[in-house]
C-alpha cells in the first residue's frame, strides 16, 4: 500500500486525518496485513502543529519518507520523533529532511540514539543542515550510527552546523564501524576538511562515494588532509568531488593526485577543481596521480579558470594517456592560457585512449588559433572509435584554415554518429565554413549534429558550401545550425534550404539565421524547401531581423503548411516588417497544421495592427489540438478590434493547458480587455496563463472585466498578469482583486500593476482579496509607484498575513509615499507570515526614516524560517538609528542564509555601519550575502565596526560589499581575516 498525504493546514483536521488513516493502518497490521511503504510528504508545513501528537502513529508502521523541513520541531520535535522511530525496529530505508529546524546537539543526540535501535536499517539518508549541531551533536550522532552496522547506504547532509575538527573525526570514526557501508554521501562545511579523514579512512569497504565542498575556502591543507583519507579507500569504484571554488592550489592538487593514485579499482570519476589555483604544478601533479587510476573508464576532469597554461595540460594529457580503458572523457580547460602548440599536442597524446567512444573537450577562450585547431584535429583522427564527441572552442581566434583543419581530421572518425562543435565568434569566414561543411559530408553516419558558428561572418559562400556537405549527412535525425550574424543573403540562404532537403531523415531541426540579410526570398526559399522534409515533427526557426517582409512570411508560412507532422514549432520572426498582409499569410498556413500541440510564435515589431491580428486568429480557431500557445504580438499598433477577435479565435482552443501572451505596447482599451478575457474563460483547461498587457490604455472597466472572466478559469493554478502602465484605480485594482479570490486553486500569482494609479484605498481592498487566495504560496506584486501611501501599505501587509501558506513572497512598492508608518505596518503584517522562506521586498524611495526601518527590522524578527532575505532600502533617509535597528531586528532571523541589503543614500555614517554590523553578527548561519551602502559617509570607524560584525559570520563563502565613495583604504583592514 502506498499513501500520499499532502500538506495539511489545520492542527484538527490534520490531527483526525492522521488518526483515522493511521488508526485503520494499525489495525490492518494486526491483521497480518502487509504495509511496504508510507510515504509522507510534506506532511507538516504549519508550524503551529505539536508534532508530538502525531509521531504516536509511526510506532507500527514502516516509514519511507518523512519531510519536516523549517517547522520549529526544536530539540524537543526531534527527541519525538526519535522516540517514535525507536520503536520502528523493522526499517530497512529511511529518508528524513530535517534541516532548518533549530534541534540542536540535544536534538541530534536523542535522535541518533533513536536510530541506534533501528538495527536493520540498509538505506538511510539524513538531512539536518542548519540545525546548529555543533561538535557534540556530530560525534554524538555518529556514535549512534555506528550500531547501524547493516548500513550500505548512507546520504548524510550536515552543512551550516558549526561542526569543527572533533565533530567530523568523531563521525569518522564511528562510520568505521559501519563495515558494510558501500555508499556514502557527505555534505560538509569547510571545517570538517581537518578531521574528515578519520571519516573516509576507515570506511575501507566504500565503492561508491560523493562529497560536496565546493565554495569552503579549504586551501591546500584541507584538499592535502581529504587526499590523505581518499588514499586508504580502495576498493572505490565511483568517485564524485565537488571542490569548485576552494582556492586549492599546486600541493593540494599533488596530494589529492597522489591519493587516487591508490585508488586503483576506480571505474567513474568526477573531479570539479574548476576556479581554483592549481597552476602547471598542480595539473602535471594531479596527471600523474590519475595516470595510476588504470581501470577508468569514465572520468569527468573540470579544471577551467586555473592558470594551467601550455605545460601543465601538455603534462596532464600526459598523463592520461596511460589511462588506456577509457571509454569516456569529459576535460574542461577553459580560460587556461593553453595556446596553439598545446592544443596540437593534446590530439596526439590522448590517442593513445583507444577506447574513448565520447570525448568532450572544453578549450574555449584559450588562443588555439589555427595551429591549435588544426593539431587538435589532426590528433582527433587517430580516435576511430570515437561515436559522440562535443567540441568547445569559441572566441580563440580559429580562422579558415583552423576549421577546415580540424574538419578534415573529422573525416576520419568514422563512427560518429553524435557531433556538437561550437565556434561561436571565432574569425573561420566562407573558406573555413565551406571547408568544415566538406568534411562534414564525409561523416556517413552522422545522426545527430549541433554546429554553432555565430558571429563568423561565413556570408554567402560558407553558407553554399555547408548547405552543400550537409546534404550528404542522409542519416541526420537531428539538426541544430546556428548562423546568426554571418553576412548571409537571400540566395545562400534557400540554397540551405534546398540541402536540407536531402536530409529525408530528419526530424527535429533548430535553425537559427538571425540578423542576416536573407530578405522575402530567402525565406520563401527556405519554406519552400522545408516543405519536403516531411518527417519534422518538431521544428525551431529563427529569422529575426531579416527584412522578410510580408511575401517573405507568406511564402515561409505556405510551405510549413506542407509540414503535416509538425506537432512543435517555434517561430522567431520579430523584427521584420511582416505586416498585416505578412502574418495573416502566416496565419493561413498555419491553419492547416492540424496535428500542431506545442506553437510559439515571436513577433514583436512588425506592424501588424488590427488588420494582421485579424488573420492570425482565423488560423489559430482551427488549431483545435493545441495544448501549449504562446504568441508574442507586442510593440504592433493592435488595438480593441484585433485584440477582440484573437480572444475569440482563443476560445475555440479548448484543449489550451498553457498559454502565454505578450500584448504589451499596443493600442488595447477596455473593451479589448474585457473581450481577451470573455475568450479566456472559455478556455476551461488552462491551469498555466502568462498574460502581458502593460503600457496599454486599459482602465478599470476593462481590469474589472479581465478579472471577472478569469475567475471563470477554475484550473489556473499559475497565473502572471502584468497590467503595468495603465490607467487602473482604486476601483479596477479591487475588483480584479475580488475576482482573484475566486480562482481557489492558484499556488502561485504574479501581479504586477506598477505604474497605475490604485492608491491607498486600491491596495487594501487588492490585499483583502488576496487574503482569500488561501492555496498561494508563491505571491509576486508589483505595485511601484502608485499613491498607495501608509495606511495602503499597512492593510496590505496586513492582509497578507492571512495568506498563510506563502513561502515566497516579492513585493514592488517602490516610491510609493509610505512612509514610516507604512513601513512599519507592512513589517507588522509580514510578522505574522511565519511561513516565509523567501523573501524580497522593494521599498527604495519611500522616506521610511529611522523608525520605519526598525519596525520593518522588528516585524522580520519573527519571520524565523526566513532563509533568503532581498531588503531593497536605497533612498529612505533611514539614518544611523535605523540601520542599527535593521540590524537588531535581522539578529533574530538566524536562519538566514543568503542575504542581500541595498542601503546606499541613507546617510547611515559611521554609527549605523556599525550597529548594523552587531546585529548581522548574530545570523551565524549566513553563506551569501551582498550588501550595498555605498554614498552613506562611512569613513573607518564605521567600516572596523561592521567589519568586527561581519567576521561573525563564520559561514559565509561569498560576499559582496559595496562602500563606494564611503571609505579610505586604511579603514577596509578591519575586514581582513586569518
């Protein structure tokens, strides 16, 4: 039996469910009913809800999956549900997500001594980052796994703990008792790195092994200190190390080398050492090591933005070459200083991996040039076996002969039948691209191919001469060709098509020839010949800024009318002057490509006004298959008219589940408003509408219509409706409000009604309804300058309170007039959204002053599951008090975890830098933070100050600080830390 229950709102309700579900589960055991797995999820996102109650049910049943994650369970929620686990004795598997929830090292503790009790547990995954553990609850954790001595499988997720050197080597050594462990994942913070040796050099039996430390800043000492412990597992089979970003240099590199030297039994390996600081040393060093590893046959090697330069990757590929059973090679070396005669010599080296059958090769923005090319081909043409390969060489300055150098070589690898070669903005011309398109011809067995050769300025000839080697790639099924920006005209351009005709197979086509010259001809041309690949079932054509003109879009239009089965059709025709004569030709075609479900159509800027919309829509009301439409109509002088018959071409598209409309920039009233949503609400499928009607002359007739007909919509369950730049008021602004509030199934709104005027009155009664939207949990408002004032700002925050099931909250209310009082009230009602996790609110330019800020800062206090915090502030006379006071009230967010604060021009000097910095000092748990307080006459004492705060935050990896025009350099010393 399997049940799935998902969240559940009210503490009764959930209470009784879980009762009678439970109960009836019991007695069915009783029976000597099997129960295999009860999966829970989500099973408690309120808060309110004692869980204590609830954990009495688990004791005779077997639980797979339990999801409690930011739910307050504390120290005394764990112990809990560890009591109740305890008696579980018969788990196999177990999943729990428990992080963000404050339990502590007691927590940890009397939940790893729960654990213990469950002897027969094989699988366990257990996820308590940013719990506060600390040291004692780690080893106290550990203890307890120690007697799960059955465990082969075991995901353990501790980042954001506080867990030093004794934690991890008192975990370590209570894993080593774990003798059958064959599977581990650790995800730790960059303190572990010490004393995680003792975890990994006892767990001798370990086959397969992931560890995540990117962005810790652990250096050559930790990198030394895991090689260390990596060296004594070796029977490791499968190996994934994330260490991206970890400033490791040329010793960390050696000894982690050295290390899976001794892993002799790897099979897959991944190795992210990408942004670090290895150098040649390192490379050659890492090379030598993984020369040892003989039994690779995956390997993963990310090593892009290291400084190799020539020798270190000439001595890497070295190296590899020993490592003779690859069968794939995944090697990133981009912005590596590399050169020409290195990427010559890379080909030849790695030949000697005579069983490499899929190699991708990252080289991009190394200076191969030519040379660099043309030697990598000529190495490549040794690898006959060879069947998917991905080349990466953009911006290198590869010319003619470099392309038709490593085309050529190509030609030789006669097992391909996968080929992605990128050479996007190189310098290769109508020479090299006809030169590679020769060689090209030559691969028979080619099925699928991706070609990007963007920004080459290939013109007329190039394109002639790849057109002509791709007809002879017969088995092509799949096709992408990017040729934007090339000098291409219209004659190349149908002579492309023409070649592709000969591709019989193909079935999925992307072309992109943007911003070229290909004109009316052209793309008739190129219709004309798609007509004959009659097998494309899905199709993506990009034209913009073509100057395609009316008969060019007619003619493209009539030929993918020939195209029956089409079921997906991306079409980019923006920018091309098309016209209503154009797109109603378009339209016709279109009409009779019955067996389309999935259309978009992008154009914007074409004049096509009511006349063309007209056309359009008489194609679309015969797209009756139709799942998944958006159409892209903005910037085109549509007005009421257009507008009205396109909804009520819309409405016979009852099959529509997704739908997306740009109609922003037009000419549409109210009475093109009320007819676009009339037709919608005939669309009773839809549960996705992205609707884009800004900088229209709607007013609030035409709001309130819009609204009272979506509400007809009873499936959307997502909805974006940007009304932005119109003429909307109070009145519009609370009916389409109260309209909302009848679509009880949406989770997830964005609203955005920017640049109106609804005032104070508009944003209360908007907020009222919304209130009622009790399934949102994703909520965007965009509610800028519109005279909403403190008493709007205070009813909407108060408002949204009521909406509590949000997680995710974004609120635009820039220079709106709030004032402290609004910022104060809207802090009050945001309290009271215990549930947000997310946070961004947009409040610059509203004069909030000091106290504003501080009460905005005491509402966010109790907002305790906040874990990602965006305060936009910039010009609101906030001053030191108030900054100190932001600070103060940020104190008590202790689970944040990223953190951005825009404060510049608030005259906050050296008094609010350094309040503000006590306060941020208390959110231990911050790993990314931005803030901004540039123009805010900081001067030293301001920056020690916040610096003294910020070195408190012992979690951070990334941060981004702006002081401009605050600081001298003697004063930024306070933020160097050892």
């Amino acid at each position: 039996m399997v049940m799935v229950i998902q969240t559940l709102n009210s503490h009764s309700a959930s209470h009784m469910l879980l009762k009678n579900l439970f109960g009836k589960c019991i007695l069915k055991n009783q029976k000597n009913q099997l129960i295999s797995n009860i999966y829970i999820i989500h099973l408690f996102q309120n808060p309110e809800i004692n869980l204590k109650w609830s954990y009495q049910f688990f004791l005779e049943i077997t639980v797979n999956a339990l999801q409690l994650r930011n739910n307050e369970i504390g120290a005394s929620g764990a112990s809990d549900l560890g009591s109740a686990l305890a008696d579980c004795t018969n788990l196999s598997n177990l999943t729990l997500f428990l992080d963000g929830n404050q339990i502590g090292a007691t927590g940890a503790s009397t939940l790893g001594s729960a654990l213990e009790n469950c002897t027969n547990l094989s699988n366990l995954t257990l996820d308590l980052k940013s719990n506060e553990i600390g040291d004692q609850g780690t080893s106290d954790l550990g203890y307890a796994l120690a007697n799960c001595t059955n465990l082969s499988h075991l995901a353990l997720y501790l980042y954001g703990n506080q867990i030093g050197a004794t934690g991890a080597s008192a975990l370590g050594s209570a894993l080593a008792n774990c003798t059958n462990l064959s599977n581990l994942i650790l995800d730790l913070n960059d303190k572990c790195t010490s004393g995680l040796g003792s975890a990994l050099a006892n767990c001798i039996n370990l086959s397969n092994l992931t560890l995540n430390l990117r962005y810790n800043q652990i250096g050559d000492k930790g990198a030394s200190g895991l090689g260390s412990a990596l060296a004594n597992c070796i029977n490791l089979s499968n190996l994934t190390l994330d260490l991206c970003s970890n400033k490791i240099g040329s010793i960390g590199a050696l000894d982690l080398g050295s290390a899976l030297a001794k892993c002799i039994n790897l099979s897959n390996l991944t190795l992210d050492l990408r942004y670090n600081l290895i150098g040649k040393l390192g490379a050659s060093d890492l090379g030598s090591g993984l020369a040892n590893c003989i039994n690779l046959s995956n390997l993963t090697l990310l090593l892009s933005y290291n400084q190799i330069g020539q020798l270190g990757v000439s001595n890497l590929c070295s190296a590899l070459a020993n490592c003779i059973n690859l069968s794939k090679l995944t090697l990133d070396l981009c912005e590596n200083q590399i050169g020409p005669k290195c990427a010559s010599g890379l080909g030849p080296t790695l030949a000697n991996c005579i069983n490499l059958s899929n190699l991708t090769l990252d080289l991009r923005q190394n200076g191969i040039g030519d040379e660099g090319a043309s030697g990598l081909g000529f190495g490549l043409s040794n690898w006959i076996n060879l069947s998917n390969l991905i080349l990466n060489l953009d911006n290198n300055e590869i010319g003619a002969i470099g392309a038709s150098g490593l085309g050529s070589a190509l030609t030789k690898c006669i097992n391909l039948s996968n080929l992605t070669i990128d050479l996007w903005s190189n310098k290769i011309g109508p020479m090299g691209a006809s030169g590679l398109g020769s060689a090209l011809a030559n691969c028979f067995n080619l099925s699928n191919l991706t070609l990007n050769l963007n920004f080459n300025k290939i013109g007329n000839e190039g394109t002639s001469g790849l057109g002509s080697a791709i007809a002879n790639c017969i088995n092509l099924s799949n096709l992408t060709l990017l040729l934007s920006k090339n000098q291409i005209e219209p004659m190349s351009a149908s002579g492309l098509g023409s070649a592709l005709t000969n591709c019989i197979n193909l079935s999925n086509l992307t072309l992109d020839l943007s911003g070229n010259q290909i004109g009316k001809k052209g793309a008739s041309g190129l219709g004309s010949a798609l007509a004959n690949c009659i097998k494309l079932s899905n199709l993506t054509l990009s034209l913009n800024s073509n100057k395609i003109g009316p008969m060019g879009a007619s003619g493209l239009g009539s030929a993918l009318a020939n195209c029956f089965n089409l079921s997906n059709l991306t079409l980019s025709l923006n920018e091309n002057q098309i016209g209503a004569i154009g797109v109603s030709g378009l339209g016709s075609a279109l009409a009779k490509c019955i067996n389309l479900s999935n259309l978009t159509l992008n154009l914007q800027k074409n004049q096509i006004g009511n006349e063309g919309a007209l056309g359009l829509n008489s194609a679309l009301r015969k797209c009756i298959n139709l799942q998944n439409l958006i159409l892209d109509l903005s910037f085109n002088q549509n007005g009421d008219q257009g507008i009205s018959d396109f909804g009520a071409a819309l409405a016979n598209c009852t099959n529509l589940s997704n739908l997306t409309l740009y109609l922003s920039d037009n000419l549409i009233v109210d009475q093109g408003a009320s007819d676009l949503g009339f037709a919608l609400a005939n669309c009773k499928n839809l549960s996705n509408l992205d609707l884009y009607i800004g900088n229209n002359q709607i007013s609030d007739q035409g709001a309130s219509d819009l609204g009272s007909a979506l509400k007809n919509c009873t499936n959307l369950s997502n909805l974006s409706l940007d009304l932005s730049g119109n003429y909307i008021s109070a009145t519009g602004a609370s009916d389409l409000g109260s309209a909302l509030a009848n679509c009880t199934n949406l989770s997830n709104l964005t609203l955005d009604i920017s640049y109106n005027q609804i005032g104070a009155i508009g944003a209360s009664n908007l907020g009222s309804a919304l209130a009622n939207c009790t399934n949102l949990s994703n909520l965007t408002l965009g509610l800028d300058r519109n005279q909403i004032c403190a008493t709007g700002a205070s009813d909407l925050g108060s408002n949204l309170a009521k909406c509590t099931n949000l997680s995710n909250l974004t609120l635009y209310f820039g220079q709106n007039q709030i004032g402290a009082k609004g910022a104060s009230g809207l802090g009050s009602g945001l309290a009271n959204c215990i549930n947000l996790s997310n946070l961004s609110l947009y409040l610059d330019g509203n004069i909030i002053g000091a106290k504003g800020a501080s009460d905005l800062g005491s509402g966010l206090a109790n907002c305790i599951n906040l874990s990602n915090l965006s305060l936009y502030l910039y010009q609101n006379q906030i001053g030191a008090k108030g900054a100190s006071g932001l600070g103060s009230g940020l104190a008590n967010c202790i689970n944040l975890s990223n953190l951005t604060l825009q404060l510049g021009y608030n005259e906050i000097g050296d008094e609010g830098a350094s309040g503000l910095g006590s306060g941020l000092a208390n959110c231990i748990n911050l790993s990314k933070m931005t803030l901004n307080l540039n123009q805010n006459q900081i001067g030293a004492n301001g920056a020690s100050g916040l610096g003294s705060g910020l070195a408190n935050c012992i979690n951070l990896s990334n941060l981004t600080l702006d002081l401009g025009i605050n600081v001298t350099p003697c004063s930024c010393r306070s933020f160097r830390k050892d």
